[in-house]
C-alpha cells in the first residue's frame, strides 16, 4: 500500500474537537471526521479565522483495506523521523494524515518521497 499510495493535500484548515451534543447537531453538516470517546463527542472540524492550532489534511489516495498492516506505521514513522507530528484517521476508503498546517509542505514532500522508495 505504501508504494501505491499518492498522498494529496485537501484543500482547507482543521481543528478537532469536543463538542456538546447541542453544537453536535448544529455542525453536523460541516464535521469532515466524528469520534465518540469516554469524555465525549470529539469531532474534526473547519478550523475559523485565527484558530492556532489548524491542521492541514492530507489523503493517501490508496485503497487502504481495513485489515492492512503497515501503513499508518510506515507514514507516522517516516513523519516522526523528521520531527512533523500527525494524527492519523482510518476510514474505509483511504487513510488521512493531519499536520499541523506550517508543516504541510514538508509532509507532502516526506510522503510522497516514501511511496517513492518503498
């Protein structure tokens, strides 16, 4: 999967996090990702102007099979090994990578430089 995956940036900024059930149903239309932990709803939003802490999304456009072994080892690994944190989302088409947003470039590079080598 590694080899074959074509990381691509999406466009826009995002923020994860919690929410009450109130503001759940009210940005349900914009929630891009959805999680309910033991403290709450945690869910992955459109960061707003002047958030801090936006990340940026990449997509390893890669069929990414739900029993696949590997990838999200080898993407946060080749990550980490240069200092760029990521938080890393399974869904059932593709795996998607968020970084904080100053660091994108140099994630896409790292990403896209793996499928490469591998």
């Amino acid at each position: 999967m590694v080899r074959r995956m074509r990381p691509e940036r999406v466009a826009g900024r995002y923020v994860f996090r919690s929410l009450s059930p109130a503001e759940l149903a009210a940005r349900l239309p914009e929630i891009r990702g959805f999680f309910v932990e033991s403290e709450g709803p945690s869910a992955i939003l459109p960061a707003a102007p002047g958030d801090g802490d936006a990340m940026a999304q990449i997509t390893l456009q890669v069929h990414s099979a739900l029993d696949g072994v590997g990838l999200t080892a080898a993407v946060s690994g080749a990550l980490a090994a240069r200092g760029i944190p990521c938080n890393m989302v399974a869904a059932l088409h593709h795996d998607h990578v968020f970084v904080p947003e100053d660091r994108a470039e140099a994630a896409l590079a790292v990403l896209t430089a793996l499928a490469a080598e591998t």
